[in-house]
C-alpha cells in the first residue's frame, strides 16, 4: 500500500494532472505526470471497468501499486523533483504482470524525461 502522503486522491488534482501534464502511452497503460512545487510525488490510478470486473480491475491496481512504490523510491533515491502522476490502465493491463511491470517503468521514465526536459531554461529542451 502507498503511504498517504504518496496517494492522490482529490478529481481536481487528477483533472489537473491528465490535461496540463505530459502524456507516455503504452499498451496497456498511459501516464500522465505533471511537476509540483509540493514534495512528496504524489500517484494517482484510473482503472475503468474496460479493464475488466471488479476482481480483474483490484488486482491491476494492486500490481500497480506495487510496482509504483518501487518507482517512487527510485526517484526519492535519485532527488527528482516532485510531481503528480496519474496512472490509467487500458484493458490489456489485466496481461500478464511482467508486461504491465515493464510498460510501467518504460512510461514511468519517459514521463519523467519529458517533464525534465520542459523544466529546462527557454531553447535548452526538445520540443
């Protein structure tokens, strides 16, 4: 389970977060990660009944979590700053654990790159 401090829970916080922030699709799953001037990094999920009946869809959102809480630790270690990350699964993130698992750190690290890259001073960052 995330700490409390890790979750983000409010609509306008996710709304915030799916429209103003980088977006890394995936098969299974898309990301979207916004940068904050609020430490800790904050992750929020989105898993629609597509994905599957409430069993299926509680337990790509535990796999999720899982694999969020070692992301998040991964990023405290590096001293990225923070942001708000919203994780939606797509239906087939009901596959397989190992896909979903590198899906997840391929967008998790995209994301990331892409936010790092709009921090950049005008001129310095892709486009």
């Amino acid at each position: 389970m995330l700490r409390s401090e890790h979750r983000l829970r409010s609509s306008l916080d996710f709304g915030s977060t799916v429209r103003n922030g980088v977006r890394v699709g995936r098969p299974t799953l898309v990301v979207h990660a916004r940068l904050t001037d609020n430490p800790p990094s904050r992750v929020g999920f989105v898993v629609s009944k597509a994905v599957g009946g409430a069993v299926t869809r509680n337990r790509v959102k535990r796999r999720l979590r899982h694999l969020v809480k070692d992301a998040l630790v991964q990023d405290q270690t590096t001293d990225r700053p923070a942001a708000d990350i919203v994780v939606r699964a797509l239906p087939a993130a009901a596959t397989d654990s190992e896909r979903l698992a590198t899906d997840l750190s391929s967008a998790w690290q995209s994301a990331r790159r892409r936010m790092d890259d709009q921090q950049q001073p005008d001129g310095q960052g892709r486009r």
